[in-house]
C-alpha cells in the first residue's frame, strides 16, 4: 500500500512538474496572455483530477491514447461539444510541447477526433445600426467624447477589446494614416485609420484629455476612465450596453460586435480576405474566414452578375 502511495505521488508531482514546465514554455516562447494560459492549465489540471480520481499510474511521459480517449469520454458526459473541443485541442498542445522536448516520441492525442462543431458568429451590425448606436452617444458630458471616440475606433480599425484599452497616444501616426497597435501574444501591427476617426480622437484627446488628472503610469495612455488611468475591459463593455439599451436593439451587442462588423462590411464592399486578416492580426487565414458569412441572396446576385452563363 505504502508504495502504491509513493508511486502515485511520484507521478503527479512529475505531472505538477510537466504543467509549470509548460506555462512557462507559453509564457516565455509563445507570449501569451496569463488568461490564455490559465485556460490551458485547467484542461490539464482536469487530467491530472481524473487520473488521481481512478489511481491511474501513468506519466505524462507513458500516458496511453486509450486512457486519454476514455477521459475525454467522461468528460463529454459534462461539457458541450464546444468546450470538449477545447480540452482535446489544450490537450493536443501540451503533448505536442512534451514531443518537442523529447519527452515523448508521438503525441496521443493524435488519433482523438474533435468534435464537429458550428463556428459561433457574433450578431453583426448594419451601417445605420453602428451610426445609431454611436449617435446615442451623450456628448454634453466630457466622457461623451472619449465614448464616441472609442466607438469609431473600434469599428473603424477593428480592434479586440483589449488592444483598444492599451492603444498609446505613441501608437498614433496620423499623419501617415495608421495606428501600430499590440495584440495577441505581443504580436504588433499596423493599422490604416480615416479621417473621420482621427477627428474624433483629436476632439477628444484635445478637448476632454488634456484637462484630466492623469496617473504618472498612465501618461501615454489614450483612452482613459475619470481617475486617469486605463479603461477596463468590463468598463467598454458596459458603455456599449447601456448604449443598446438605450436605442432599445435586440442585438447581442457586445467590443467584438464592432470587430466584426469592420471584417463584414469591408468583405462585402470588395476587400481582399488576405488584407482583412492582416488589419485584424489573424495568423491564420481560417480564422479570418469566419467572417465568410454571406446570405445567399448575395451569392446568387454574385453568380446571375459574374458568370458567362448568367450573362446576357
């Protein structure tokens, strides 16, 4: 008994050991975001719960595919297909990463099948839905400005969230037409911004900013809340919906909903899928695609208008 207790131990302090390895791999070889990270661990951290749950002695190092498609099975009993897809896809990380370390010879989760799943597409907003929104804005009070100002940023530029809070008054080159901003993983990128969008962070930051107290941290800061320091992420998303309340849409409207109207509208006007990925820092041209979701309506005009046999 007491060396099946060693044993055990043994080989989740190896799993313990193996985890930090790899949050330290994500952190310092790929630069992601401690929230990217987190998620990872718990997927891991699961695995690791139902092995001591079973008394299952294997390594991260032995671990069979068989032992791993049964816990993915019970799992599935849990979750949606969704986050099962997730847990297969972490899983597959962290197994690729012990391969590259030599830790292992294959990876087994291989041979583990995701499940199909529909991609989720965010509500998008119409021209005059965006306008409408913005319009609702109340300019009378000082963070009106600074509000209309975000809004236009977010839909002219297609930012996530989280770049837009950490945009800098020396990521503005508009003189030259772009903004440089700081997304996924450190990964920077530059950004073309309209006329129309620079004149509302110019009356913004010229006639609201310049008259605040501002943090000594938060100096080169752009968009900032009444303390003088960065907006939080739950700060933006509460702003847009008291905006949506307020013009009584239906719509789940939340940041992302603006990043994806940008993709929609500029794919719809004609754009180019490859520049579209590039403005919204995609590394892979099938996230971009996601955006691909026009009616059939439009295809079949498409077709009657482009093809020889449709011509008149």
């Amino acid at each position: 008994m007491g060396e099946h207790n060693f044993t055990f131990s043994f080989l989740l302090m190896n799993w313990q050991q193996a985890l930090v390895e790899y949050q330290n791999y994500l952190t310092i070889e790929r630069g992601l975001s401690q929230n990217s990270i987190l998620n990872y661990s718990l997927d891991i951290k699961k695995l690791i719960g139902y092995l001591e749950q079973h008394k299952i002695k294997e390594g991260p190092a032995t671990i069979s595919t068989q032992i791993l498609q049964q816990f993915i099975y019970e799992t599935a009993k849990m979750v949606n297909s969704r986050t099962q897809a997730r847990i297969i896809s972490g899983l597959k990380g962290f197994f690729n990463y012990l391969v590259f370390e030599q830790q292992r010879s294959e990876n087994p989760m291989d041979l583990i099948e995701t499940p199909k799943i529909g991609r989720k597409l965010p509500d998008v907003l119409s021209v005059e839905e965006i306008n409408t929104l913005i319009g609702a804005i109340d300019l009378s009070t000082p963070h009106g400005e600074r509000n209309r100002a975000m809004l236009e940023t977010l839909y002219g530029c297609g930012l996530r969230v989280s770049e837009l809070i950490q945009l800098k008054l020396s990521d503005l080159y508009f003189d030259e037409d772009f903004i440089k901003v700081t997304g996924k993983g450190n990964k920077q990128r530059l950004v073309p911004i309209s006329s129309v969008n620079k004149k509302y962070i110019d009356l913004y930051r010229n006639l609201v900013r310049v008259h605040q107290s501002i943090a000594a941290d938060s100096a080169d800061v752009l968009f900032l809340n009444r303390r003088g320091k960065p907006l939080s992420r739950a700060m933006v998303f509460t702003i847009i919906q008291r905006l949506k309340e307020k013009v009584g849409s239906k719509k789940k409207i939340g940041p992302h909903t603006f990043r994806h109207s940008f993709a929609t509208h500029l794919l719809e006007n004609g754009a180019d899928l490859r520049a579209i990925q590039q403005m919204l820092g995609h590394e892979s041209i099938t996230t971009t695609e996601i955006y691909v979701h026009v009616n059939r309506k439009h295809l079949a005009e498409v077709v009657e208008a482009f093809h020889p046999r449709f011509q008149r």
